[in-house]
C-alpha cells in the first residue's frame, strides 16, 4: 500500500491487483523484520536488507535497473547522465532505488506495525511460519519477474549485468548481517547500552527532521534534475544520506530515546508519500479525478494509520513507565553505587532503548 498505492505509482482502479503484490513486498518486508528480530539484530540491519530488497525487486524481479524502456518510460535517457558501463546501470537509478525501497517499502512498514506490540523486538514467526513465508516470497517472485517479462517486450538483461547485480546483492546482505549483534535482553531486564548523558531530541524534532530529510530528496528529484548536471543530482542525494546517516546515529545514542522517536520517524516518512503521492500522480499520467480520489484516499489512510500507532507508542510507553520503579531504598543508596551514578524519578526509562542504541 505504501510502496505503490500511497506513492501513486499505482491508479486507485487497480487496488484489484494487492493481492499480487503480497508475496513480494509483504513478505520481503515480513522476511527482513524476523531475519533481524531472531538474531538479536535491530534498524542498521533492517535499513540494509531493505537496500538488498530494493536492488532485488527492481534488479532480478522486473529488470528495471537494466531496462531502459522499462513500463514504456524512458530510463534510459532520464538517468543517461550517471550511467557507469562497469555497474550496467545508472548511479542515481540505484539511489532512486535503494532510497524508496529501504525506507518506504520496508522500514517505514515494519516500523508503524511494530508500534501496536508491547515487545517490538520479540519475532513473530516461529520455523514454520518462516519457511511458508519464504515460499510465498519466491513463488511470488518468480510470478512477477515472469509477468513483467512479458510486459517489458521479453526483455532481458545481459550476463554482466546479472552478475554485477547479484554481487551487489549479496554484498549488501553480508553487510546487513555483520552489523553488530547484542544478546536479546531477557524478560524484566535491560541489557546496557551504549548511550550518552545528552538527553535525545523530543520525538517530535525526529519527525519532523525525517519529513524534511525525506521531502528534500524528492524535492531535489523534482527541481534539480532540470536544471543542474546529473551528476550533481547524485551528490546531493549522498549529502542528504550521510546527514541522515549522522543524525540517526548521533540522536539514537542519546539518554531517552525509543520507540516513540522511531515511530515519529516512520510517521514524518510516511507523511511525505503524501504529498509526493499528488505530485507523482499526475507525473504518471493519470486521469485527475482517478489521482486525485486514490491521493484522497490512500492519502486518509496513511494519517489515520500514523495516529494509531503514535497513539499506541504511547499508551506502550506509559505502561513501561508504570512498571519501572521509579524510587529507590535509603539502604540502597547508601551501599550501592555512588549517588551521582541514581536515576531521577523523573527521568526517562530506557527500557525501548535498542541494540547499539539505535
């Protein structure tokens, strides 16, 4: 819904078609979440599989990477000023890429969802839902790189272009899956992280900085691509990237910071497909009244969506708040460890404070 329907890359008179597009980006999102919850893994590994996933879809699956005719556009000339013969693609068509996927298709999914649960880091598939959802995703897969095959006039990419993909693929995965692992802290305890005595930003200034970041880079797509060289283009979105990059990191080591600043994260992202979703409505070409009415639409949905799970955020964070004791003993005071080491009552649990404090 997010990926397609919200973006409006997708017409409201084809909702029909959902259904097909559950095995690929319901599952692959379902798949990268579990992949990262059952070993101990938290977001650097998810953002990164989400990357894999991007390369994926729009590599192997409908070839788009390599087509540059790809749904009767023309790639080809729109992304010809990166275009690097070694990689068989263009540099800023893997920025588009990776950018929508990684971050709307699957991380912002995963993390509005995992809002509604008390636990987010507990997975939620056992061996056998595993291996059913992994079929799914493979059957649809191989369903859809079929279909686009034969919607894309048989078009087939070459050997090298294959091969420079898979080897893209693989070495994303293998990052995502050497990113640091913490041992799963046990129930009714914290496992210590490694964060700073500087209070995080309120998860409002988290959003709104995700909204912002987020509506650059589609700005910059809009605006910049007309009228300054494309290479230039590519380095904006890598500024935009590293700040990203810098802020999470700086931000997420802060005393304080949780569930309700990833989820005001996801909700500032998701805001953004919504007004990017009016815009790319009538870049597609669609009739104004079917864009508009699906805007309007998928458009309700998404804000109703990101109240309910900062809503549910927040009830989650109040009952953790009602849970951790918030006084302690004199006799525990005076033995154990130095007074300027005790927590103030009135200062913020870490219990949602996530491995690598991110």
């Amino acid at each position: 819904m997010v990926g397609e329907f919200l973006l409006g890359n997708a017409p409201i008179t084809a909702i029909a078609g959902l259904p097909f597009l559950i095995p690929l980006y319901g599952c692959g999102a379902l798949l990268i979440r579990e992949v990262a919850r059952h070993t101990g893994r938290g977001w650097p590994t998810m953002l990164l599989l989400g990357a894999a996933y991007g390369l994926f879809e729009e590599g192997p699956v409908d070839q788009m990477l390599w087509n540059p005719h790809y749904g009767g556009f023309d790639f080809g000339l729109t992304y010809a000023g990166t275009h690097v013969p070694l990689l068989g693609t263009s540099v800023a068509l893997l920025q588009d890429v990776v950018s929508m996927h990684m971050i709307w298709s699957i991380c912002v999914p995963i993390a509005l969802v995992e809002s509604f649960r008390r636990e987010p880091r507990r997975p939620w598939l056992g061996r056998p839902g595993l291996i059913v959802t992994t079929l799914v995703f493979v059957t649809g897969s191989v369903l859809l790189a079929a279909s686009q095959y034969a919607a894309n006039g048989h078009f087939m990419a070459s050997w090298w272009q294959w091969t420079v993909g898979a080897i893209m693929i693989i070495a994303v995965v293998a990052a995502a899956l050497l990113t640091g692992r913490n041992p799963r802290p046990t129930t009714g305890t914290v496992a210590p992280q490694p964060v700073t005595h500087t209070a995080a930003p309120r998860p409002r200034l988290a959003g709104c900085a995700a909204f912002a970041l987020t509506s650059a880079y589609w700005v910059g797509q809009s605006v910049l691509r007309d009228h300054v060289p494309d290479w230039s283009v590519a380095a904006f979105w890598l500024v935009l990237a590293i700040l990203a990059v810098v802020l999470g990191i700086r931000w997420s080591r802060r005393s304080g910071w949780g569930s309700e600043h990833r989820v005001a994260m996801a909700v500032g992202a998701l805001l953004t497909y919504v007004w990017v979703g009016v815009v790319h409505a009538m870049d597609m070409g669609m009739p104004p009244i079917i864009g508009l009415t699906g805007n309007t639409i998928f458009g309700a949905g998404a804000l109703i969506l990101a109240a309910a799970a900062v809503r549910a955020v927040r009830r989650s964070y109040r009952h953790r708040t009602a849970a951790t004791p918030t006084t302690t003993t004199p006799s525990a005071t005076s033995t154990s460890a130095p007074t300027s080491a005790a927590r103030p009552a009135t200062s913020p649990p870490t219990l949602d404070v996530e491995e690598d404090g991110h």
